[in-house]
C-alpha cells in the first residue's frame, strides 16, 4: 500500500495572513470565523505577531488555534526584533511557520537556518509547519525535485526527532500570490515525492504527517487540489484575508474527510 493511503490523516487549513490587517480587520475576521466555530476540520490562523494576543483571546474556546509566520533561531537574548519559541508558546501558538518562501527569498533565510528554526520551534512545543518549493525556473530546467529534496533534507535531522510532530507545506514560489496553482498533476506529484522522501529518511511518522498545498488557493480550486491523495489541507494567504472566502475552503477540506 502506497505511504499517502497507509494512514488516516485529517485535514488542516491555515491562513497565512503575512503583514495585513489592523485591529480593526483583525477583530472582524476573527469573529467571522469564531461566529462559524465549531469548524469541520482542524483550522489555524498566522496573524502577524502584534496580533497574536488578540487572536489569542478571540479565539479561546473556538477550536481554531493560531501560530506565527516565522520564529527566531536563538533561544533568547539580544536579538533586536526577533520574537523567541518560548514567547509563541507562552501566547498558545500551536503552530509556527518557518521557512516560508518569501523569508527565503526577501529576507535570504538559508536552509541551515530554517534547521535552526525548527530546532527552536520544536524545543518549545511548537508545532514548525516547514515550507519548501521551487521558482519558475527551476521548475522550467526540471530542477524541482532537486529542489525540494535540498530544502528537505537540510530539516531531516530535526524532523527526526519530532515524533510526527511537524507539518510540511508544499509551496511553489510561482503560485504564491499570482493567481497560478499547480495543476492537480503537480501538487500531487510533489506531495508524494516529499512523503516518500521522509519515508525514506526514516522520519518517525512521516506516513502520518500532513502535507499541505500552498499557492492561490481558492474556494474555487480548493476542492480539485484537497480532493488528491497527497493534499492534507492548505496553507492560504490571500484567500484566508476574506472571511467567506476562507470558510468555504475549509468546508471543501472537510470533504476530504
Ligand atoms: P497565496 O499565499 O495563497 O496568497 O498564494 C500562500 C502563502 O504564501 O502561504
């Protein structure tokens, strides 16, 4: 039997807000969905960190949890605006992002420090939901599943020890924000090359761990793309800025159940 049917995974929705909203939006998108609560599925949101504490309160008891776009690498100490693993546990994050591709790309995060960063993130029981994917044109020149394997590999050592305790997110960078989505075909095959290859590694859990599809995600597509076998859920960012919009991608996730 095939890794991606061994075990039964259920789904997960995040929203990736990056650096949008204000209090004010924030307070409305946060009631909009708590105003949905009980969600049908496991539901998160990434706010950015000054709004953390508020989605903190608004969302108790809701059952959609909440986490961060990014961690620091250092433990504590005078590290000028970077915010620590214990600080994003201490707040009731349940997950972080790290690795996001526009960190990669705009803020030159190397792959030795996105390893650091999921040290740190599973050192204070935070859950990194690590994201790997490749440009157009290492696309274009067949390179990516160099590509992800690189960015994969460079956190196996740490994804080792986790216990399952991770989430991957396959984002390709092409996709993010420009209204392209990988084909069906694609996703697929990317998330079932990256199971493989923590299988492979012999990450304990790998065949449960969710895989997710980053990259314009719709409610219009979401149902193609969390219909295949590999596709655990989304990692939404413009979408998960418009309330109804985002429910409905839950909602198509929940048929995945
Ligand atoms: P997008 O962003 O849905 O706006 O393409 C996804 C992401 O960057 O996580």
């Amino acid at each position: 039997m095939p890794a991606s049917l061994a075990v039964r995974r259920p789904p997960l929705v995040l929203g990736n807000w990056k650096m949008n909203c204000d209090v004010a939006f924030a307070e409305r998108l946060l009631a909009e969905l708590v105003g949905q609560a009980p969600l049908p599925v496991e539901v998160g949101v990434c706010p950015p960190y000054p709004y953390l504490g508020l989605a903190a309160a608004r969302l108790a008891g809701s059952g959609i949890g909440w986490g961060a776009q990014d961690v620091a690498a250092q433990a504590d100490g005078a590290f000028t605006g970077e915010v620590s693993s214990t600080m994003l546990a201490d707040l009731g994050c349940r997950w972080t992002l790290v690795g996001h591709s526009e960190r990669r790309t705009l803020f030159g995060e190397t792959d030795a420090l996105v390893a650091a960063k999921v040290a740190r993130a599973l050192a204070a029981g935070l859950v990194p939901v690590v994201c790997v994917g490749e440009t157009r044109e290492e696309r274009e020149q067949g390179d990516t599943e160099a590509v992800l394997s690189r960015q994969l590999d460079a956190v196996t050592g740490e994804l080792a020890q986790a216990g399952g305790r991770f989430v991957l997110a396959y984002e390709p960078v092409w996709a993010i924000g420009t209204g392209l989505t990988a084909t069906p075909s694609q996703a697929q095959s990317a998330h079932a090359f990256l199971r493989t290859r923590l299988v492979q590694a012999d990450v304990s859990g790998a065949a449960s761990v969710r895989v997710l599809y980053g990259g314009s995600v719709k409610a219009s597509n979401a149902g193609a793309l969390f219909a295949l076998p590999d596709v655990d859920g989304g990692l939404i960012g413009g979408a998960s800025l418009v309330g109804e919009e985002f429910l409905a991608i839950v909602r198509a996730a929940a048929r995945r159940c």
